[in-house]
C-alpha cells in the first residue's frame, strides 16, 4: 500500500495575472454553476520544480535545445569549426532510441527532453571521444549513428530529484519514462470571480512641452481572488524512484512541501507583484489514497461580514474536512496538521502549529516511519 502527503492551501493573492490564455486573459474555470479564475498545474509547477532544484543544487532542463548547446559547448570550449560542432549535435539526437529523436532546421529536437544540465558536459565528453568518427562522416549524404548510442541513451535517461519527484515523459526513448511521485491540482478561486480590464498608458519622456498625450496606450486583463490550491506526493514511490534513498526523499519531500506553500508562478510580476502566501496550510499524510477537499468550494463562498473570502474559505475547509473526517472513519490516515494566519484554533484539521516550518517538519517525521515499512 502506498503512502501520500497531501497538502492544501488557502491564499488569497491581489490583482495579477497569473498564469493567461491564448488571448492574455487569466484562465478560468467554470465549477458549481459559477465562473472562477483558475490558474494551471503547469503554471504552478514549474516554479516548484525551479525551487527544488535550488534548495537542493540540483538542476535539470527540459529542452529540445540539446543538440544546440552541445555544438555551442564544442565550439566555444574545444575550438570545434561550426559545421562539425553541428554535426555533433545532431548526431547525439541520432543516436538515441531505435530512430533517433530526430531534430529540426534550427537544431532542435523533435520532442522535449528533460535532463540534467550536467548532461550537456557529459554528452560533449562523448563527442570529443569520437572526434574522428565524426569527422570522418561529416558531409556524409547517410552518415548513419557515429556516437555510442548505449551511452547517450544513458545520459538521457539519468534522473535529478526534481524529475523523480515530477516525471518525464520521453516514449521515443525507451526507458527514459518516469511517472511522477507528485500530483498538483489546478488552482481555482473558492468564489465566482471574472477577469477585469485595466486601460493603460505610457508616458514619452521626450515629448515637446506644447505635445500631450501618451506614447502608448492598451488594455491588459487581470483577476483577483482566494484560491485553493492542492497537490499529493506518494511518497511510497518518490523512495522507488530514488532508488530506495529514504535520506535523500525525505529531503526532496520537505522541500517540495515547502515550495508548495512558499511559490508563486511569476507571470506579470513586475507590474502587479502579489507576492503573498497562503493565509491556511493543511498537510495529511495518509495511506491508500490522496484526498483533496476541493469540493468544499462546490458551492462558491460568499463574503463575510468584512467583505472578504479568506475566512468564510478556511470556516469551509474545516468544515468540510470534518465531514469528510466523519464519512471515511479517519481511517487510512497517519496524520494531519495545519499552520495558519490570525487567531483562533480550527475543528477538522488535527493539531495546530506555529509556523510553515513546523507543520512540514511534523509531516515528514510522519510520514517516513510507515513508508520505509512499506518500502
């Protein structure tokens, strides 16, 4: 039986533009017969992912610029002409998998791969070790495979913690596929709430003084609200991908948990900076199944008395957490615990703690006794 923690937040975040559509608009979705602004799992995870790899040194790329940054690396670093530091480039995407991963007129490859950025070094090793072979193929109307397709297949297929934590998706390279211990839900607001248009000009430093008006003017759109956000880690299986390291999974888990809360995708934030963070933070660790409580905000939230929606949501979720506590037995469930903003303690949603740090600490000392059993 697997082994998940589940967090879920409550964050209010200001006039932004977080994650938009083709048409620049904040994306919406439309739940319990009410439009809220939504913002995309990708959006958010992305800057997870960027956050883990700082915390833990570790970074990865996910490209199809491969092939370019190997011949950039060999020109610039070992003196290559440019059109065999080219060759070389494309001859590492036509060396893996059974017909290569084949590339475009600018270089890139066909597909996205994800990789570590130490990889680039690796796969220009490879290519200085058969300088000769490439040389001599350059020109070539079918040069064939010229690098050892064993070891830049092995390249390819090496893992950061951030992709066993996220996964990767690479058919054209058998192998490569990592399913992902993490989970993350799209964002939504816990009430109905539409974009809204802002008209805005630029001033021209220089216009004449007899000259007025604006050197620009637009419209751009922007959202407001209360959010709730959800993600689950199986841990049972971020200990697998790792190779059975419970050290290094418990590191990677704290910092995910702590990304989870402490990111914000980065979208227009020079001119809207919403930088807050989340005004609730519950994290459970359960067996069995994850469990998202975002049918609490089925039926939208309506403003209390202030005016406002964080603490009408947070009433919701504990709540509905209680409910939920009463329908399943508390049954499957290690444990569970919150940190929140304000006074006052909630029903539903286990022991209450100080701060951020303190909750993911107590999540993970919780969580690893019951998955190294099962591992």
């Amino acid at each position: 039986m697997s082994l998940f923690l589940d967090l879920s937040a409550i964050q209010s975040v200001p006039t932004a533009n977080l994650n938009r559509d083709d048409l620049g608009s904040p994306k919406t979705v439309r739940y319990g017969n009410a439009t809220r602004i939504r913002v995309s799992s990708q959006a958010w995870k992305r800057e997870i992912r960027l956050g883990v790899e700082a915390d833990l040194g570790e970074k990865a790329a996910r490209t199809r610029q491969v092939p370019i940054k190997v011949k950039t690396a060999l020109e610039s670093r070992s003196g290559w002409p440019a059109d065999l530091a080219a060759f070389a480039g494309k001859q590492v995407a036509v060396s893996a998998g059974k017909r290569g991963l084949g590339t475009e007129s600018a270089g890139h490859t066909s597909v996205l791969l994800f990789l570590p950025e130490s990889g680039i070094d690796e796969l220009v090793t490879v290519c200085l070790d058969n300088r000769e072979a490439l040389e001599k193929g350059l020109g070539k109307k079918s040069p064939g495979v010229l690098l050892p397709t064993a070891k830049i297949e092995e390249i390819l297929k090496r893992r950061t913690a951030s992709i066993s934590l996220l996964g990767r998706m690479l058919a054209e390279l058998p192998g490569a596929n990592v399913d992902g211990a993490a989970q993350v839900a799209h964002a939504f607001t816990t009430h109905a709430s539409e974009p809204q248009r802002d008209y805005f000009t630029a001033v021209d430093d220089w216009l004449g003084e007899e000259e007025t008006g604006s050197g620009h003017l637009d419209t751009a759109e922007f959202s407001a609200g209360v959010f709730y956000r959800f993600a689950s880690v199986n841990v049972t299986d971020l200990i697998q991908n790792l190779d059975g390291d419970e050290k290094a999974a418990r590191t990677v888990l704290a910092s995910f948990a702590d990304q989870f809360l402490m990111s914000l995708p980065q979208a227009k934030r020079t001119s809207t900076a919403p930088h807050t963070v989340p005004d609730l933070a519950y994290l459970a660790v359960r067996a069995q199944r994850p469990l998202s409580f975002a049918g609490a905000f089925e039926a939208p939230v309506t403003a209390d008395v202030t005016g406002g929606f964080s603490t009408p949501s947070i009433s919701r979720l504990a709540s509905y957490a209680a409910d939920l506590n009463r329908l399943t037995g508390d049954r499957n469930r290690t444990f569970h615990g919150y940190a929140r903003s304000g006074d006052g303690e909630l029903t539903g949603l286990g022991i209450v703690h100080a701060s951020f740090p303190d909750l993911i600490d107590a999540a993970v000392e919780a969580a690893f006794p019951a998955a190294g059993g099962e591992k």
